[in-house]
C-alpha cells in the first residue's frame, strides 16, 4: 500500500524539537526526509540528555523516526554543490535555524528559487515580524510569549509553563500542515512559497479560549465559571484559572483512594449539565437535584468549591480507575491522571501504535511516541531513527555522484 505523501523528498535541515517533530510527521506519513547534519556532531541532541555513555540520546531517537540522514559542509564550496543539487531535486526545505542563517549560507529566498521554482521553504522562528523578530526563542519563552504561562497554574502563585512541548512540537505540528497545504497549492500553481510558522503564534492558537475570555472579561469584568467567581477579585488580565474547564464545563482534579502515597491518583472530574441528577445518585446527594441552589448550571457556579469537595468525599473512596468503571457507566466526563509510567505500560497504547517500541542498533530497544494521526489507507510503520551520517553515499548515488565522486568529496572534506 502507497503511502499519502509517497514521492515527495523532504531536505531537512532542522535541529532540536520544533523542526524535526514537523518532518518526522511528514516522514511516517512517507515523505522521504533527508536530514543534512554537520559531519562528527549532527543534530545537538545526538548528545544532549544521553541516559547510554556514546550513544544518541533518546531525545533524538523520539524525534527522528523514519528519515535518511546525510552529512554536509555546506561551508565548503564543493559541499555548496551537493546542496545546491539536493534543492534542484527536492520539494521542500525545512529550517529552524536562527533568523538569516540561511541566507548567510548563500542560499536566500531569491537564491532557491532560482535553483528550484517549485522549492516549498517552511521555518519555525520564535517571533514572526515585528519587535522581538531576530530573539532567540525556547520551548519555556514561546509559552510565556504566547500567553500560556500567565492563564497556567493557580491564582495565589505565579505563572507556570506545562509539560506539553506546545511551543516546539505544538509549532512543528503546525508548520507540517503549513507545508501539506502549500504542497497541494503547488499542484495548482506549479510554484513554491515560503511558510512560516513562529513558535509565539503556534502558543497562542492554542491558547485561543483564553483570548475569548480576555474579551468577555473587558466587557464585563467578571467570568462565572472561573474560581474566583463569586467571592474572588477579578483585574484587567485573564487569571490564572487552576484546573478549571476552559470550555464553560466546569471541572476540577479530585483525590482518589491513595493520593497520599500515589501523587498521581487523582481524576479530573466535569460537572457536565445533562448528568447532574446522576451526578447526585452517584455521591449520595439526590437532593440536589432539585434544590433550587444547585439544580441548575447558574444556580450551582457560586457554589462550585462546595460541590466538588463533596464529589471528592466520593472519589477519595475509590481508586481513579473504579471512579472511572462507575462514572461511565452513567456518561458523566472524567479521566484519570495517568502517570509517564502508566501511559508506557497501557497494552491498548500499543495495540493502537500510539506507543511503539523500536530496536535500533546501537541502544536496543526503547519506547517512543508513534503518529498520533492514524490514516485507513496509509498506516504508519515507525522506523528507526539514522545513524549520523548513515545514508551520505546512498543519497549522493541518487544524485548521480559516482563511487570516485563521493570519494572525491570525502577526502576534500565536503560531506
């Protein structure tokens, strides 16, 4: 069975997470992706968080499955050419270097597109145009510049960035569909383009509810199905919130049977509306179901604190797998807080490829993170990730370099 992005030859010259998360995605869905690595160093994260004395990290293995990797330099002049012949028979080139980088390498805009007028160029950069344009940006900086970290966390502390990598991997989800969309743009017009996405704009389209709220909190200076509704003090700017429900279902993280010694038992618990009056069967509180305080949404904000402490005298009876047996049996909105280490063990993570484990010749055997996009006429088979290097001469021979030539261009030092 053919692939959905069969044919299409990915130039990868990304690093780190952002760009690599972006052509790993393109990868399992088949792109044939060449990561071009500077010859005895490579992609940093070779090295960076290693857990194996001289072996790739696994924060590299994670974020470079299936692609071919080649090494270049691009400062030599006859490296120059390879990769002046690589983006003639490429489709797009993907960077997330430090803005102008490219273009001191010689190859601007202009310069590629002489070369190759169907070249797709797709960046990650931390800011797009404007006054922080050329800052050097992190994962930690696009969360707080892109107005995660100041919604996160609790009210009475300071702000707090998420373990989600929503600023690299949130951005290079976002750029791979940038460059699938200019792709079937190409079909059409037979050109390439340029496609940015900067890591501030990839935060902030995931944090869009908390923008809806800036605006309903400058009209009317208060927002109901926040914490510090009724009796809290609401300012200019949308506070941080808990582990309140961004979409207007009011929930709240509960302890379950253990919280003392297990720090991850716990359920996230939704009071959804159409299931209050089982809600109220299940904890014991039928009453309240009719109780004009707490029988409908309006009635029940002021009142949320109380509401679930009592939901929590329920939950505390039981562990957060037996609340979830229970709670879905009447379609009332939980999930459980499940730890790194439950999730790597969960046979239907597995079954589904959500989780996959891959051999690789150097580490063994080790867990990763499958496509999360599952497609019916184009599954994913998750591959190693290369060694450095590994793919130099077998690319180079599809170019139509000669055994002597790529010879040649290893004893001059440019690949």
């Amino acid at each position: 069975m053919s692939k959905a992005l069969d044919g299409v030859r990915i130039l990868d010259f990304t690093h780190v997470q952002s760009g690599p998360t972006c052509t790993q995605l393109l990868a399992w869905f088949g792109a044939d992706v060449i990561k071009v690595e500077r010859a005895g160093a490579g992609d940093i994260t070779r090295e960076q968080l290693r857990d194996i004395p001289d072996v790739d990290s696994l924060y590299f293995t994670m974020l470079n499955h299936n692609k071919r990797s080649i090494t270049i330099d691009t400062k030599n002049p006859e490296g120059k050419q390879v990769l002046e012949t690589l983006i003639q028979k490429c489709d797009v080139l993907v960077e997330n270097f430090a803005p102008g980088a490219l273009d001191r390498m010689g190859f601007t805009w202009e310069r590629i597109q002489e070369l190759n007028p169907r070249m797709i160029v797709a960046s990650v950069k931390g800011f797009g145009p404007g006054p922080y344009e050329d800052c050097k940006v992190y994962e930690n900086v696009a969360q707080c510049a892109g107005g995660a970290a100041s919604t996160t966390g609790f009210d009475d502390g300071p702000p707090v960035v998420t373990g989600a990598q929503i600023g690299d991997s949130g951005t290079g989800l976002h750029l791979a569909l940038g460059i699938v969309t200019a792709l079937y743009q190409r079909t059409q017009s037979g050109r390439g383009q340029k496609v940015l996405a900067a890591m501030q704009d990839g935060v902030l389209n995931l944090c869009r509810v908390k923008l809806r709220d800036q605006q309903r909190l400058d009209r009317t200076g208060t927002m109901k199905e926040y914490p510090q509704y009724p009796n809290g003090k609401f300012g200019e700017a949308v506070p941080r919130a808990g582990n309140a429900s961004g979409g207007g279902q009011p929930g709240w993280i509960l302890k379950c049977k253990g919280w003392e010694t297990d720090p991850n038992a716990y359920i996230y618990f939704i009071t959804q509306a159409p299931v209050w009056a089982k809600i109220c069967n299940v904890i014991g509180k039928e009453e309240w179901a009719t109780d004009p305080n707490y029988a409908t949404p309006a009635a029940r904000l002021p009142h949320l604190k109380d509401i679930f402490a009592e939901i929590e005298r329920w939950t505390m009876t039981k562990t957060k797998f037996e609340a979830m047996q229970i709670l879905n049996k009447y379609d009332i909105p939980c999930g459980p807080i499940l730890s790194m280490k439950e999730i790597a063990e969960e046979p239907s993570l597995r079954k589904t490829g959500t989780i996959v484990e891959v051999d690789h010749p150097t580490r063994g055997k080790y867990l990763t993170v499958g496509n999360p996009i599952k497609l019916s006429d184009s599954p994913t088979e998750v591959t190693r990730s290369p060694l450095l290097g590994e793919h130099t001469d077998e690319v180079m021979a599809e170019l139509g370099y000669s055994p002597e030539q790529i010879s040649a261009l290893r004893t001059a030092g440019a690949i």
